[in-house]
C-alpha cells in the first residue's frame, strides 16, 4: 500500500527515559505480549509500512517549572539523536521536511510535547524549532488547566477549564506556528483552547475515542467533533481497549466511521498512542498489525481515498496548514 501512514500519536519515547528502551532494534511484544508497551520500534514501523510518526515526550509534572524546562530540552536532543542513528529516519518538523524525507525513501519522524507546563508561554518562543506539535495538557492539572478525569463525571460541562496562562499559552503556540493539539483537556477547557486559539489554523485532538460508541470520561463528544472539523483539524483515534469499548479492531474502525459521519473523512485520523500505557485489541496488539487495520476499514466499505485520508493524508494535511 504505498500511501503515507503517519500515527499522530507514539509513546514510546517513555520507555527509553524509564528502562532504555532500545527504539532502533526490532523487539518482540515483550512479557505481557503487547500489552503497555513494547508496541512500537522503528524497524516494526518499517515492517507495517508506516512512513512517518509523531514522537511524543511527556512533561515530569513533579520537577520544578525550571527542571521541567531544562529535562524537556535535554529529552529533545536525546530523542533526536536517537532518530538521527537510523540512516533510514529522518527527523522533520514540516510538511516540506516530510515530502523530502520521502523523496529519500527514509521514514519521517516528527517530535510533539505532551504537558505544555513543561515551558511557560513566555518560553514557547524559545522552543526548538523540531517540535512540530505541543498537546495543553496531560494526566494532572498544571497552572494551564485540568486534564479530563473520572471523577469529573462524564465531563460535561463540569471542572474547571484553561486559566488564563493557559489561554494565553494557546495564543503563543499560533504565534509559533506549532499545532495546538487538545488531547487530554476536559470539556470546558476544550472550549476555553478553541476560543483561545486562532480560528484561521487547525487544532486537533490527537488521540481520543468517541462517546458516540463509547460513553466514557476520556472520549469526545459530537459537539467537539464537529468543533475539531470546522478549524479545519484532525481527531486522532487512539487504540485503547479502555477507551474503545471493547477489545477489537472493529471497534477502532467504529469509532474512526463516527468521526467520518460527524465531521467529515477529512477530520479522521490514526492517534494510536502505542506504548501510552495502553492496552491495546488482541488483533492490533503492536504495529505490525496495523495492515489488519486498514483490511477491516476496507470490508466495513470504506473507499481507497478515504483510507489514504485516514491513514496520514489528513494529518499531514494539519501540518502543511500549520508548520508549511
């Protein structure tokens, strides 16, 4: 299938900062056969036929705000020099720096911040230009906002939302042409990032479900959907069989057909969050079963362009809007 496949969402930059997960050697699935990590390598990506992915690195919310910044920087020159040991990757930051790599034949790989309490906003102007994509918030709640949380109820409406640091920071990230990617906020503050953010570029959600199919505190609701849509932006789905509903690719392609149905092919996108924590279906337990994805989107009926879109053409379609 010689399409761009670009998963808007990759954890596995966490397991080489806790244990030294080796991310440019093949590994099998590990001791729980898939399950939290060892999901993704670059070589397993390779096998799957993935061109590209986005590298998240997570924020320490428990350093200080000045040792959250300087292990941010470090973690950014240690995942680049990671990437740049493998001849066939090339770090990119750009849709130009994209179609270059693959004019090479060489994997892209972009780098995004999960936790934007990991600089302040007036630091957002200082950041490396390679981090292509900033996510507001993560698990616990920063002077920015609060995450989505079980105990919020079924999140609507309820909790707090951005602080105004965090509306200010929305703002930075635009000047900086970096996407703005809510993933993680709760209701009110997904409201508070779009009102925030400049209706002229896309945000998106990176990795999430759809309470649609699944009425659970972490998914989105059609509101926000079709929100996401009309910037112009992509909701990632994520692969966690917590999130889905159940532990099957069908209810990945369920909740994809939602997005599809609410806010257009062009809103779809693939936000795996491989080596998240997550517990992945028992047939899409790593990424080299991400071919077994694409087959069940075909017999569900979807058409070979809307695959195309799904699979990376969406996401990179953000980037190029965004980044150029």
């Amino acid at each position: 299938m010689d399409i761009d496949v670009v998963d808007a969402h990759i954890e596995s930059f966490v397991w080489t900062r806790v244990l030294g997960y080796d991310l440019l050697r093949r590994h099998g699935r590990g001791l729980l056969d898939g399950r939290l990590y060892s999901q993704v390598d670059l070589p397993r990506m390779r096998e799957a036929g993935m061109t590209g992915g986005v590298f998240s690195i997570a924020t320490n919310p428990f350093r200080t705000r000045r040792g959250r910044r300087e292990a941010l920087l470090a973690n950014i020159a240690r995942l680049q020099s990671i990437l740049a040991a493998d001849p066939t990757v090339a770090v990119v930051s750009d849709g130009a720096g994209y179609r270059r790599a693959r004019a090479e034949g060489r994997m892209a790989c972009f780098l995004a911040v999960q936790g934007g309490n990991a600089v302040a906003a007036a630091d957002v102007a200082a950041l490396p230009d390679v981090v292509s994509r900033v996510t507001v918030v993560h698990l616990t709640r920063s002077s920015l906002g609060s995450p989505a949380r079980p105990l919020e109820g079924r999140g609507h409406g309820r909790g707090r939302g951005l602080t105004e640091a965090g509306r200010a920071y929305v703002a930075a990230l635009d000047a900086r042409r970096i996407v703005v990617d809510l993933a993680h906020l709760n209701r009110p503050g997904f409201w508070d990032a779009l009102a925030a953010h400049d209706p002229s570029t896309p945000a998106i959600v990176s990795h999430t479900g759809v309470r649609a199919v699944h009425d659970v505190w972490r998914n989105l609701d059609d509101d926000q959907i079709r929100a996401i849509a009309a910037t112009g932006g992509v909701v990632g789905i994520m692969y966690h069989a917590g999130f889905l509903g159940e532990s099957s690719v069908a209810a990945v392609v369920r909740h994809l057909e939602h997005v599809v149905d609410v806010g257009g092919e062009d809103c779809a996108a693939l936000g795996s969050d491989w080596d998240g924590l997550i517990v992945t279906p028992r047939d899409l337990r790593t990424v080299l079963e991400l071919p077994v994805l694409f087959r069940a989107l075909r017999r569900r009926g979807f058409a070979e362009d809307r695959i195309t879109k799904i699979a990376g053409a969406n996401y990179l379609r953000v980037v190029d809007a965004v980044r150029g």
